[in-house]
C-alpha cells in the first residue's frame, strides 16, 4: 500500500506536496556491556532511522513510514499540525538534514530531494499553508466549505483476520493479497 492510499484526509483537506527521505529519532536505550565480574547495563542515546515519506497537506505534515522488505506498505507514524509548528531549519555539510520541532519536541529529517539551496523555498512552502491555514480559521474553528462523506466496506483478511478496506488488494496488516 502506498502512502497515498493509507492517507486518511479530513473534510477540505488536500494534499499539497510530498518528499521521499529518512526520519532520525533520538531516544534513550538500554545496553548491556560484558565486564570481567558481571555484565552491568548502561542507558545510551541511540539513533533510529526509518525510510518513508513526508506529507505536506494544507492542514498537517504527516510522515508515512515504509514498511516490509519486498511488499512495501506505508503506515502514519506522527503528525506535525500546521498551526502549532514552531520552526523549521536545516544544516549539515555532507548529509543534509532539515529539522521540523512544534510542541511536541524535535523531528529530523533526511529528505532526498530538499538540500541548501531548496531549504527556503522548502520552508516558504510550509509556511505559506500554515498562515492559510491560520486565516481561513475563524475563533480556531475552520471554516468548511463541502463535506464529502465516504462510506468504505471493511472485509477480513482470510490470513490474519484483520479488518481490510474492500477496495484494496492488498492486507494493510499482514500484506497478503486479498482473494476475490
């Protein structure tokens, strides 16, 4: 499944651009180091990096992490809205990165196609949904011009069981193709 088809919009949301790269997360681990005596565990600071894709839709940017190794499916891992974004910046030298932080802290990218040069028109970009966005918001309620509501029949997966949308053909839980 694609990330276009794992997107779920909300009503007058559409999607704006998007960007194929790498999302780096920093967290706390545990390790286990082997002494002479006894082995004693030390908390680290370890890196995670998980290839996916970075939405941009006039409301939030959505990273879509890609999943399995020969069947590649995407899945929503978090999402940035555009009016609580704090700031945008980029750096490195050899391996550029952009780092997108709103209230919930830090996220860092490493987006194939977004380097020194297009960093600005990168942020405009951003940018200029986040002040449409704040605009067309009346007392922090968006305005809606048409509600389109769609119905998706939801079948279970004769593998795992899982619930999978009729139209798609492929599981989004266990990527088994589905049996007509």
């Amino acid at each position: 499944m694609s990330w276009q088809q794992a997107i779920i919009l909300n009503p007058g949301e559409q999607v704006v651009h998007s960007w194929d790269g790498n999302c780096e997360r920093h967290q706390k681990a545990v390790f286990k180091e082997k002494g002479l005596i006894r082995d004693r565990y030390v908390t680290k600071e370890a890196k995670e990096r998980d290839s996916g894709v970075l939405a941009l839709t006039n409301q939030r940017l959505i990273w879509f992490e890609r999943r399995g190794m020969f069947s590649k499916t995407h899945r929503a891992a978090f999402e940035v809205g555009l009016t609580e974004l704090q700031g945008i910046t980029c750096g490195g030298t050899i391996n550029k990165w952009v780092s997108i932080s709103d209230k919930n802290g830090e996220y860092i990218f490493h987006l194939y196609s977004v380097g020194k040069k297009e960093i600005e028109p990168f942020r405009d970009m951003i940018l200029r949904q986040a002040e449409k966005l704040r605009v067309s918001t009346t007392n922090g309620v968006p305005v809606q011009k048409e509600v389109i509501t769609k119905e998706v029949v939801m079948l279970p997966c004769v593998y795992c069981s899982g619930l999978m949308p009729q139209t798609s053909v492929f599981c989004p839980n266990c990527g088994a193709q589905r049996k007509r």
